[in-house]
C-alpha cells in the first residue's frame, strides 16, 4: 500500500496538469506551428487542406481520450502521458499533410513529415516508458501508449502510399492491427477482465 501511495505521490509531483488540458495545448501548438511553416511555403489553400485534415484526426484522437477518461475518471497527465500525447498528435499531423496534397517529398513538407516521425517514432518512444518507471504510471498510460503507437502506424503506413507509391494493401496490416486492438480492448473491458490501468 504505501508503495502504491509512493507511486500515485510521485505522479502528482511531477504531474504536467490535466489530461485534456495538456493534450489540446499539444494541438494548439502543433496546429499553429505547422500551419505556418506551411502557409508561408505552399501557400493559403495547401495550408487550409491541411488544417482541414489536421482538425479531423484531432478531434478524432480527443474523442478517443474522452471515451478512455469516461472509464477513469479525470486524470493528471505524467511527464510519460504528454510525451505519448504528442507522438499520437505526430499522426494527426501526417493525417493533415495527406489531405494537404502536398507531395513535396524534398522540400519542407518532406523535412517536416521526416521530422515527425523520427521524433514520435524514436526518441517520444523511448523515453516516456523510462520516465514512466521513474516518475509513476497513470491510470491511462498504458492504453494512450498502444493506441498512440497504432494510430501512428496507420498514418506512417497512409502517408507511405501517399508519397512513397506504395500500393495501397500496404494498409490493410496497421489498419487490421488498430481495429482489432480496439475491438479486443472494449470487449475485455466490458466483461471487466481488464480495467483501462491494467494495460502496461
């Protein structure tokens, strides 16, 4: 008991604030700083495709978290959840410049998308699981890093047959993978077999 008590203690030390707060100050900052790099290089309609698109993927990761958070409750976000928090909003980004049409392969939307995904894919990766050991799991945690790392994948794969010519079967592996992860997560859910903090 009072390891758990450590654990939880640790967590609200270095909490980073309120789940949905930090991930729509995640958006905020990602939307406004992409959407300028992208403005000022490809012009006013490339940036509005791209927004458009960006906001889609946005709401549907906010309705995702909002659905998990209805299970637990409100919660404070770690260090580790806003690391996971932004390597699910580099997806949202990949989702904006698929519907940009941007295929600028060398230019900057090719430099960003690179960048993106080196950052969510190596170093967030990496580093939320050491932090979370160190500073505490929460409750979400677990099940924000899967679901991160699958909606990831499904717009790395996406944007691969986008850009890259990538036959589009190529999707059918992350998109399977996503669908039946969730189908499996709510199903073992509902009959209480795992609780949204029992995934590790």
């Amino acid at each position: 008991m009072s390891m758990m008590n450590t654990t939880r203690s640790d967590t609200q030390n270095y909490s980073a604030g309120n789940m949905r707060q930090v991930a729509q100050r995640i958006a905020l900052v990602t939307t406004i700083s992409t959407g300028l790099i992208l403005w000022r290089t490809y012009g006013l309609r490339s940036m509005i495709r791209y927004l458009a698109g960006l906001t889609l993927a946005l709401k549907a990761q906010h309705l995702c978290l909002s659905a998990l958070l209805r299970k637990t409750g409100d919660q404070e976000a770690s260090l580790a959840d806003m690391l996971t928090l932004s390597r699910a909003t580099t997806g949202a980004v990949l989702a904006g410049l698929v519907a940009s049409r941007i295929r600028d392969r060398t230019g900057a939307a090719g430099r960003l998308r690179w960048l993106m995904i080196m950052l969510a894919a190596t170093l967030c990766d990496w580093l939320d699981g050491p932090i979370a050991r160190h500073v505490g799991t929460t409750q979400l945690g677990g099940v924000l890093d899967i679901e991160a790392d699958s909606w990831l994948t499904l717009w790395s794969a996406v944007s691969a047959t986008r850009w890259g010519d990538l036959p589009f079967w190529c999707l059918l592996p992350p998109y399977s993978a996503t669908s039946i992860l969730s189908l499996t997560y709510d199903a073992a859910s509902s009959h209480g077999v795992v609780d949204p903090g029992g995934v590790v």
